[in-house]
C-alpha cells in the first residue's frame, strides 16, 4: 500500500516538473515542508526598504500575515520549487499550480518571488485585485525566506549571486 502510494507520488513528480519544463522553467526542484524555510523577519524587509510595499496586493500591507500562513504552510507535505525568467515566473506558477489541481492535489497552491507586476499600475486600496486567478502574493511578503529555502534545496550560493544578475526569479507550488 505504502510502496504504490509512492509511486503515484513519484510519477506525479515526475509530470509535474516536466510541466514545468515545458513552462520555461530552468530550474525544478520538488522539496518536502521541512526544507521550505519559515521565518517572520522577511516581513521586515517588505515593511522597511522594499520599494514594492503598498504597491501592490500580493504584498504587505494587502497579503495575509506569516501569522496567518505559517498554520497553513503547515498543512503542506511538499513544494514544486522552480525557477525561471523575470518575465515568465508568474504564469509558470499559475499554470503548474493548476496542473497540479486537475492532477488531484486541490490543495495546490503557487506563489511566486517578488512584487506583483501583471498591471501598469495596481487597483486603489479600497478596490480588490482585478486579476484574482493570475496575480499569486509575495513568498517573502507570507513569512517564507527564499534564499534558505533556495539553499536547502541544494542550490549553492555562487549560482544564487548570478542569478540575480540573470535577474531569474523562484516560485513556490505547495502541494498537500
Ligand atoms: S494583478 Fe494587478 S490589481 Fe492584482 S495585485 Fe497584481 S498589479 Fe494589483
């Protein structure tokens, strides 16, 4: 029973991370809850000096709280870390996360790295989101320290400070 049930994991990886390829992503990892780094000081970052706070809904103050996600985080077992263009990182998070919905995992649910830029210039503040099924918040604005998470997934630093300048960003499909 538990050898099948593997199995079925193994090869849902497997179509996943192919999907994922097909999505243009360079990079694709699958890693369990314990490698995805939680630590609340990444809000600290989104509150003083990012220039995206309050720009945006998937970013404080608009995104819910690492208090209010790291319950949720919990309820995960795995993550589809990925890694891709500037460009394409938000629509290869949507799609992989929808995939993996019609595979069955219904809980799935992508987020992405940075501020969110799918509009010229975000709604007012009183106005909800008007991309609700495109626009996927800030990992670092829900409490999730990329760079750690990124480490622990086996991806050293040297290639991390050249990513950068590639200016490549990671988004983060959680999977129940
Ligand atoms: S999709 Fe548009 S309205 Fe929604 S958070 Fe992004 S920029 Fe704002």
């Amino acid at each position: 029973m538990f050898s099948s049930i593997k199995k079925m994991l193994n090869d849902d990886i497997q179509k996943l991370s192919d999907f994922a390829r097909e999505n243009k992503c360079i990079t694709v990892i699958f890693v369990t809850r314990n490698q995805i780094a939680a630590d609340i000081r990444t809000v600290l970052k989104c509150y003083y000096g990012c220039p995206s706070f309050g720009t945006n809904k998937m970013c404080p103050p608009y995104t819910i709280s690492p208090e209010r996600f790291f319950p949720i985080l919990k309820k995960y077992k795995y993550g589809l870390l990925v890694e891709t263009s500037a460009s394409d990182i938000n629509q290869a998070v949507v799609r992989i996360e929808k995939e993996a919905i019609k595979m069955g995992y219904l809980f799935a649910f992508g987020m992405r790295g940075g501020a969110c830029p799918l509009c010229p210039s975000c709604t007012l503040p009183n106005e909800l989101c008007c991309k609700p099924v495109e626009a996927r918040p800030s990992m670092e604005a829900l409490g999730i320290d990329v760079f750690k998470t990124v480490k622990n997934a086996g991806i050293n630093k040297n290639k991390l400070a050249s990513l950068n300048e590639d200016f490549t960003f990671f988004g983060l499909i959680l999977i129940d």
